[in-house]
C-alpha cells in the first residue's frame, strides 16, 4: 500500500459517510411516507447499493483514473477493490445504523408492555412553541 491508496481511502470514506448520512435520511423519509412507517427491505438494498456507489465510484475516479493506476493494475483489481472489498463492511454498517437512526428520528418512546407511548423532549417543545405561536 503506498501513501496515495491511503489519501484516496479516506477521501473514499469522507465522501461515503457524508452520502451514507444523506440516504439514511432519505430511505427515513420514504419508509415514513410511502410505507406507513414500516420496514420495506428494498429501500435498505437500495440505501446499501448507494453507499457503495458512493465509496466505489470515489475509488474508481481518484485513484483509478486521476492517478492513473487503472493501468498498473487492471480494471478488474480496480472494481473489485473499489466494490467488492468494501461491501460486507458497508453491508453490516448500514444494517446496524439504520434502525438506531430510525429510533432517533422518531417523535415519541414506546413504554415497553404497554399501549402508553411518551413525547420526546425536542418533540414537545417543539409542539409547545407551535402552539405559542398560534
């Protein structure tokens, strides 16, 4: 490994964790709207393929073409280091992320064995400032 592969995988996970943040938002948001707040796997493939694109596609342009190293080692060393090495890491990550992400953009805590469900404090402040307002 030499210094520049270095440089380009940080700038590789700069780039994916910033876009990793943006589609766990977005696949938040479409969950909310279009499924009814429940789980639709799909959307978390697609969430994961393009968090992959992010880092893949990264690898691909900097380190492969920029820097010209697509021609020392092949495009299939190239695709394979830029795709296939960093998917389980991506997988597993984004498997783990998403429901934590999920219960923080929630508004309310379930009491567990009960029907009784609690405001969280940002949510009922905001409600009290909205009902100020009006």
């Amino acid at each position: 490994m030499n210094v520049s592969w270095l440089l380009v995988f940080f700038l590789a996970c700069l780039v994916t964790v910033l876009g990793f943040f943006v589609v766990l938002v977005v696949h938040y948001y479409i969950e909310k709207d279009l499924n009814g707040k429940q789980e639709f796997f799909p959307f978390t493939i697609c969430g994961f393929l393009l968090s992959l694109t992010f880092f893949g596609s990264t690898m691909m342009s900097v380190y492969g073409v920029m820097l010209g190293n697509v021609a020392e080692i092949g495009w299939t060393r190239m695709l394979i280091q830029a795709y296939v090495f960093p998917a389980p890491f991506l997988l597993i990550l984004y498997l783990r992320v998403f429901p934590t992400f999920r219960e923080l953009m929630r508004p309310y805590v379930e009491e567990q064995n009960s029907n009784v469900v609690y405001l969280k404090p940002r949510t009922y402040r905001r409600i009290q400032k909205q009902e100020k307002e009006n």
